[in-house]
C-alpha cells in the first residue's frame, strides 16, 4: 500500500462515479484487516503507529467513496475542477426558483404527510442529479459541469436535513 496512493487506488476501484456499494464495503474491510495495528504487535511500537496512520488512511479514503456526494466531489477535484462551494454559489434560474418554492413549502408545511410529500420531491431531485452525475463524469468527462452538479447536490442535502429539523419542530 501507498500512502500517496488516490482513494480509487487505494481500494483498487476503477477512478469513476458509479460504485458497487458492497465492493467499497467489502474492500474497505479487507484493507482493515490488512492493517489492523494489532497485527503489527511483534514488529514494535513504529510498525504500529504506521498500521494506525494506514488505518486512518483507509478510514478516510472510505468516508469519500461510499457517499455519492463525496465520491463525485473528490472526483471532480481529481480531475482539476474542484468544487468551491464556499466561493461559487452561481446556480442556474431554475434550480433557484425550486429552492424558493421548497423553501416555501417548507415553512407552510403543517404535518407529516405536508412533509413526506416535500420530501419524496427533494429525494427525487438527489437522485436525478446523481444520476446526471454519473453521465457527466462516467460517459462525459465533464468535471466542470459534474462539480455544478455537485454544488447542487449540496444544496439538496442541506435542505433535507432542514426538513428532518421541521419534523422534529412538528413533532414536539
């Protein structure tokens, strides 16, 4: 193993969007069990600090690669175009004005089902543009448009998280 090594060799995956989940999983527990540092209790106290750095190592090349988000941002930095949400939050008219209407929604929602249905519409709009992440980055190669994507996506993670905060506004 290299330490220098990016995510996608680290786990001897193929560098591209679309993952089995169960093989990240599956390597992800065979590279553990590699450099688990109490197989390197014989070797002292130096081999186990490095097993331990190799356990981070893999611990955080894993967080990356099994969240699509993640993946598909680490990607786009990969390939050059990195994701800058902090600096550009430029978005096209259409996805701004769905963020306004499901921010209304959102503030005008008085149940569960108010709720559920607002929430089934983000779902669907994650996975669409997942979806689109894939074509952009598998079949295009397009990492600058991927990472608008990925920006969107960031929005959309961030509201279904306000969502689940008005549920539990409800809820009390």
């Amino acid at each position: 193993m290299n330490l220098q090594s990016d995510d996608f060799e680290l786990f001897d995956l193929p560098r591209r969007f679309a993952q089995d989940r169960s093989a990240v999983d599956a390597r992800w527990k065979e590279l553990q069990r590699e450099a688990h540092p109490d197989r390197f209790a014989a070797q002292g106290a130096a081999a186990q600090r490095l097993a331990m750095q190799w356990s981070v190592r893999i611990n955080e090349a894993y967080q990356r690669l099994k969240d699509p988000l993640r993946r598909a941002a680490y990607l786009c930095e990969l390939h050059g175009a990195p994701i800058q949400a902090e600096d550009n939050t430029a978005m096209p008219a259409a996805f701004l004005m769905q963020q306004m209407e499901w921010r209304e929604a959102l503030e005008e929602a008085r149940g569960e089902a108010d709720l559920d249905r607002l929430d089934d519409e983000v779902q669907e709009s994650r996975r669409s543009a997942i979806a689109r992440c894939t074509e952009l980055i598998d079949q295009q190669s397009d990492y600058a448009g991927a990472a608008r994507e990925v920006r969107a996506l960031m929005f959309i993670a961030r509201f279904a998280q306000d969502i689940e905060t008005r549920r539990d506004q409800l809820g009390q």
